[in-house]
C-alpha cells in the first residue's frame, strides 16, 4: 500500500509533520523522492550534514527517525539538491530569480541497518551498501567553501547549461528514480512525502499502486483516492517548478471533490518532534485516509 502527503501550500503546508505521524500510526517505510535545501535560509542544516562529509535535509531526517528503521536520511531519496541565493537578479541556470542550485546528490548510499536488507557490499563497518553516490555541479554558480571541502567533488559531473543538466538527468537521476519507484512499491506500506506543492514526485512510480492521497495544509487535511488523484494530475496544467514541468497541487486538486476534509489541530513545537503525539492528534485525519485507502 503506498499513501502519498503532498501539501497544498508551497511553503509550510505541514507534510513532514503529518508524515511522521503517518509513519508511526502505519509502521510504514519513509520517503521523499526528491529534496533541497539552501545554503544560506537552512544554513545550520547545511552544517550538521557536511560536518559528516553528507548531503541531506532536516526532512528526510526527521522521517527516517520517525520510521525508526536505523536508517541514514539519504536512503529515502535519490536527489537531493543543495541551492544558494542568487543576489543581483539575472535567471540562474533553472531559470530562477532568486536563488541557484550549486550540487545535487544522485544516488543513495543505502546500507543494511537494523534489518532492512538494502542490497550487497560491505563499506568495512559491517554495513551493506548498493548504491554509489554522484555529484552533480553547476559550473556557473559559486562554490561555497565549506561544501568544496566537505563533499568528494573532484569526480562531479559539471553542467553549465539546461541541455547539459537535461542530458546528465536522463542518464543519471532517471534510473536511480526508477529504482527508488520499484523499491516503493514492493513495500508493504511506504509513505511519500512530496517537496513544496508538486502533486506527484516521482513520474516512475505507478499511479495504480497509489491507494490514496493526503493533501495537507495549515489547519486541514483533504483526503482523495489514489485513481481519482492520479486522473487529476492527467489532465492538471504543468507549471515550471525548479526547471521542470510539475503538475501543482492547487491544479490538480481544484475540480476534484475530496472524499474527506479534516481539521487538523496546531501542535506544539515539543510535539511536533514526537511521531506518536501526532499520531494521536491527527488520528481522525490518519483514518480517513485509511478507509479511502481501503485499509480500515
């Protein structure tokens, strides 16, 4: 069974929140296809992950603690893209504004934890790992310091253009999403997080195999069918979201009548960090999406 959180605002709709909550109530296996964060708005992040010669985000984090399965951020997606300001204007390489994306992780460095069985190959600490991890570079943005010592770039693939990065992805992040999709659905219950307010993170992943969607957002949850979610992303007009045409939530959900709406109470900060304080005050919203799913 896979349920997927996707948020109905682009920033701070709460689906972390709600995806760990899920993840204790489900006793499910975590994802989020895609992430990001930037170098200088999640600075501290940025820090704690580099410090380790890593790349990751608080959100993928805070799920693979939820799931409690041992293990590391990084086996819950195959692309994580680190992004920077981009002061004085000008488009940047994916057409932004107001930032740059500087190095994409692709791959993921999966490991046999705390019995989830990730593939072959000992990394010399009894850990099993599958998959290599690659760099991406945009070669016209600057490199700040601390991500150049920190990360093994040497071997990076640089882009300097979109037909480049469109080249590197279709080579590159294409079978390791691919891949993250079969992993997903051969799970008995895997939860997928999506990123800002895009109704479907990963194209590989088979619209029939999702049982229902939570579109979350400050104050409320709105619950649909997995088959009536995915008809709506079919026929939703595409918006360019970080150098991609990406179906938005708010599109695809407008002609579509959920089959729930359900309030969903402010926490607390201290419960916020608690799977299972959230599985409690959001259980209402958690069993509407079950019996959409037809698992209740």
């Amino acid at each position: 069974m896979i349920l997927l959180v996707v948020g109905a605002d682009r920033v701070d709709a709460g689906k972390t929140t709600f995806s760990a909550g899920l993840l204790e109530r489900t006793g499910g296996v975590g994802y989020k296809p895609r992430a990001g964060n930037d170098y200088w708005f999640d600075h501290d992040d940025c820090r704690r992950a580099l410090a380790e010669g890593r790349l990751f985000g608080k959100d993928a984090a805070r799920l693979a603690a939820a799931e409690g399965r041992g293990r590391p951020p990084e086996t819950l997606n195959p692309v994580h893209r680190l992004w920077r300001p981009s002061p004085g204007g000008g488009t940047g390489l994916l057409g932004r504004s107001d930032r740059e994306f500087v190095v994409d992780r692709v791959g993921r460095p999966c490991v046999e934890r705390a019995g989830v069985d990730s593939g072959v190959g000992d990394d010399g600490r009894g850990d099993r790992t599958v998959e290599g991890v690659r760099y991406v570079r945009n070669g016209r943005a600057d490199l700040p310091d601390a991500v150049a010592d920190a990360l093994p770039l040497e071997d990076a693939l640089v882009v300097e253009s979109v037909e480049e990065l469109n080249a590197v992805t279709e080579r590159t992040y294409a079978p390791a999403f691919e891949a993250l999709a079969a992993e997903i659905e051969s799970a008995d219950v895997a939860i997928v997080e999506s990123y800002g307010d895009v109704a479907w993170p990963l194209a590989a992943l088979d619209p029939a195999r999702v049982a229902a969607v939570a579109a979350v957002e400050p104050g409320r949850a709105r619950i649909y069918r997995g088959d009536r979610f995915a008809r709506g992303c079919e026929v939703a007009r595409s918006s360019p979201i970080d150098g991609a045409l990406e179906k938005r939530v708010p599109d695809v959900i407008e002609y579509l009548e959920p089959v729930a709406r359900v309030p969903l109470p402010p926490l607390p900060g201290e419960e916020r960090t608690q799977p299972a304080r959230i599985a409690d005050a959001y259980a209402d919203a958690y069993d509407a999406l079950l019996e959409a799913a037809g698992a209740d």
